[in-house]
C-alpha cells in the first residue's frame, strides 16, 4: 500500500494534464502514486497519458461521468492511505505533496486542502467560508498570495477538491464524492459530511498550487443543478461563519461604545461599505474590482495556453488615492474587449479552447440591455431583471428597475427560488405591487429550462420580446387562462 495516491480526473486538455504530471512526477515521494482517471477525454490524452509510462496508472471510462464520479472511481483504483485528489489545469510549487501529508499527520486532519493561487500572483482559494447568505464562498479570492490573512493555517468547514487531501478510510465511511451534484459543490458536500462526522477539515496555507482556474467550459445548467441540491441539504444547516473568520484575521474590527451605535472598522481590502454616502465611488470600485478580477482570470487563462504577453495586462500600481476610478474602468473596459477580440479570432481559426468566455463581454451585454430597454420599455414603467444581485444590470437610467427574486425592502434576495411554483408567486406579488416588465438576460436564460412551470406561465400569460442577448416580459396580463371545460 502506497502512503498516498495522487487521483487526478481528466477530460481532454492534454497539454494542461501533460504539464501536471511533469511537475508531480518531479517531485514525487518513493512512498506515492499517481491514478490518472481519463473520463472519456477525445483528444490526445490518452497518447500522452501512454508516454508517461509505468510511472503512472491509468484509469479510462467508457463515457464520460463527470468530476465526482471520476474521483470515487479513481479513489477505489489507487492504494494509497491517504487520497490527495488534484486539478488537471494545477501547478503544484515543490515541496506541496510533502507538506499536505505532513501537516495532515501533525494536525491529525481528516481533510487538508491546498493555498491555490492564480499565475498573477493572487488567491484563487485559501479555503472555504459559509457567508451569510448560506452559500460557500472561497476565501480571500483575489487578495495577494503574501497577505497575512492568507497565510494562515486554520480549520474551516470546507476547502476545495482542485487540491484537497482526504484519509481513506474517511472517505470510504463518507461514501466518497456525491454523485447528485454535476461538476459542482461536490467537494464543499463531502466536507461537511465529514465534518457532521466528527473529522476536522483545515486549509494548508504552506502547500501551494498554482490554479489555471476558467479552463472548462458549459457547466452553468450543471451548476444550478448542484446549487440546488447544496441548498436543500446544507443552506440552513451551515454555520454561517466568514465574519468570524474575517475578525479573527483583523480585516474586521468593533468597538463597543457605552450605547449604540457600534463603530466598525473594515480593511478596504475585503470590502466596500454601502452606507448611501458616496454612493458613486463605492459603485465604481466594486465595478472595476470585479471587471479586473475576471479579466486577470482570463488573461491567465489566455497566457497558459497562448503565452500573451505578460506586459498587456500592467499597471500603475502606485495610484494610491489620485487614482481616476472612472478612467481604471475605462481601461479595464479596454484590456476586455481586447482580450474578447483575441479569443473570438482565435476561435475562428478552429481552437476549441479558445471559446470567449462568459466573464468577457459583459460590460457590452449590459450596454446593449439598457439601449434595448430604451426601444422597448416605455418611460416610467417599473422594470424587474433577472440577477444575482448584480446592480449593474438594475441600473436602467430612469427606469424604476429592481432584482428578481427580491426580498421585501427591494433587495437581491440572496438566493434562487424554491421551484417554479414558489417563482411564480413571488412574480405575481410583484406584479401586482406595480411591476409592468420582467427582463431575462441571457446570463440567465437557463432559468427557463429550470422553472419550467414559470416558463408556461410566462409563455400563457405575458407577451415577449426575443432579443437574442436578453427577453422582455410585459407583466400586464395579455390574456387569461383557457377555462376549463365544465364535465357533466
């Protein structure tokens, strides 16, 4: 029995998974393995998986059987104590198989997951927190892989499956991956049964991976799938617990004065504060944090697999204060539509895995709803849009617009609804409060496919505008119902 088996599921992107298994074989303990499970991949991967040999062992589906299923079945392949499940589109640094083991031993750890950092240099995933909307979130995305916060080894509730050590005989008593979910939350589930089970889950901060996140491709009707199931099983039993952990690390600090209110301190590192007083700045630079966010993600993306150059993506980073937000935005509206404009062209030149991505382009998808919303919307009219909480896509000018679902003071709600019947509720209580149209931007067109009750009643009773990037409802019954023949 080996000390611990490397099981890595892959599908297609053979040159991503022959640059994997060069870095792990390198830095391979004689005591480990490698469990390579090729789930049905079409390319070249099972050439190059052949040239690597008796080095590794090979596991190949039939057809493919997404992530979870990949993973158990490589699981029960490998003979090592210890599982350490790895990403294809991964870099591990040296020293990080060592160190997982190691730590995992120390700490007595039934589950250990790795610091996973984009090529930019900053955080991708330094472990897993539950926010207070109930969903798991990666903590500290995006911040510099140096930042202290980061840099500290912790037990948390969930880490990522991109990198995550696992001891057998937990897996085995957990029943493995959960085969319900589709390449999604997998991981986050198989964390809190361990957990509920009494096993410790910790984040590594010292095994480092380098994270080619944004690789694969058409997993959002998937992922709502998976979203659904985390929902009904862990929403409400989750300890919601990234305040905690954000004050723990002194990104969060109060102060207690003799009456209220309290005195906050929040590191701008972690976040913007909404309090309605410069309400326009805060906007612009959550907008352009997120829109640098995804193109440095892209870029990375981008440069892996067609070496971009490195200096396409500088920047100033002594701005400091004088920085002109709106002109940082400007620009990074610019690098966007670039990059969009290499991947389109790469694209049709025949490379597959240049497809644009959904992250780039959607500064001009929202552009181009707020001119359709202009044509087709009448002045004044109350608009409903289709979000996750997103307020570029509520911002309509001088349309009274607001989120769907929302809670009753106007705001995102914080989650999708129950089902069809609990949707189509919350739409005609709406309606009937003064909202006159419904738009679905693309982004959410698999809303349609999911509620399929509220797609019917949408179909029934309203009249829609195909726009091709977006649909517009008009709210205001056009018809009722066909009545229903009387029997007898």
């Amino acid at each position: 029995m080996s000390r611990a088996s490397v099981v890595i599921p892959v599908h297609g992107n053979a040159a991503l998974t022959r640059r994997c298994l060069d870095l792990v074989l390198a830095d391979l303990p004689a005591d480990c393995e490698v469990v390579v499970v090729d789930d049905a991949s079409t390319d070249e991967t099972a050439a190059v998986l052949r040239s690597f040999g008796e080095r590794i062992r090979v596991l190949t589906m039939a057809e493919n059987v997404g992530f979870a299923r990949a993973c158990n079945q490589g699981a029960a392949a490998a003979t090592g104590e210890l599982l350490v499940f790895l990403n294809n589109d991964t870099e591990p640094r040296s020293g990080w198989l060592e160190t997982l083991v190691g730590y995992a031993e120390r700490e007595a750890a039934a589950v250990v997951g790795a610091k996973l950092v984009y090529p930019t240099g900053t955080v991708q995933h330094a472990g897993v927190v539950f926010g207070q909307d109930g969903y798991p979130h990666n903590l500290y995305a995006g911040l510099p892989e140096d930042h202290p916060a980061v840099n500290r080894s912790r037990r948390l509730q969930a880490v990522t499956a991109a990198c995550m050590l696992v001891r057998r005989d937990t897996f085995e008593r957990a029943g493995g991956f959960d085969e319900g979910y589709e390449n999604s939350l997998e991981d986050v589930d198989l964390c809190l049964r361990i957990g509920a089970g009494g096993g410790e889950v910790h984040y590594c901060h010292e095994a480092a991976v380098v994270h080619l996140e944004s690789i694969s491709r058409g997993r959002r009707d998937r992922f709502q799938r998976s979203v659904d199931l985390y929902r009904r099983r862990w929403r409400e039993q989750v300890r919601r617990d990234d305040l905690s952990v954000y004050a723990e690390d002194g990104l969060i600090e109060v102060e207690y004065p003799a009456s209220y209110p309290l005195r906050l301190a929040v590191s701008p590192q972690l976040a913007s504060v909404d309090d309605a007083r410069e309400a326009e700045v805060e906007e612009l630079l959550e907008s352009y944090a997120r829109r640098t966010s995804d193109l440095l993600a892209e870029v990375m993306r981008l440069s892996a697999l067609a070496a971009v150059p490195a200096e396409s993506v500088g920047g100033d980073r002594e701005a400091g204060r004088s920085t002109d937000h709106r002109a940082l935005l400007a620009e990074a509206s610019r690098l966007e539509a670039e990059a969009r404009t290499l991947q389109e062209r790469l694209a049709r030149a025949g490379d597959g895995d240049f497809a644009p991505a959904d992250q780039l382009g959607y500064s001009r998808l929202v552009e181009r709803i707020r001119a359709a919303v202009r044509e087709e919307v009448p002045d004044g009219a109350r608009v409903l849009v289709v979000s996750r909480g997103d307020r570029d896509l509520v911002d309509l000018g001088e349309l009274e617009a607001g989120h769907f679902p929302q809670d009753p003071q106007g705001r995102y709600l914080g989650h999708h609804p129950r089902d069809s019947e609990d949707a189509i509720a919350q739409l005609e209580a709406l309606r009937e409060s003064g909202a006159e149209y419904l738009l679905l931007p693309v982004t959410s067109s698999w809303w349609l496919d999911h509620y399929e009750g509220l797609a019917a009643h949408l179909r029934e009773r309203c009249e829609a505008t195909e726009l091709g990037f977006c649909t517009i409802y008009r709210l205001a019954p056009l018809r009722a119902p066909a009545p229903r023949e009387r029997v007898g």
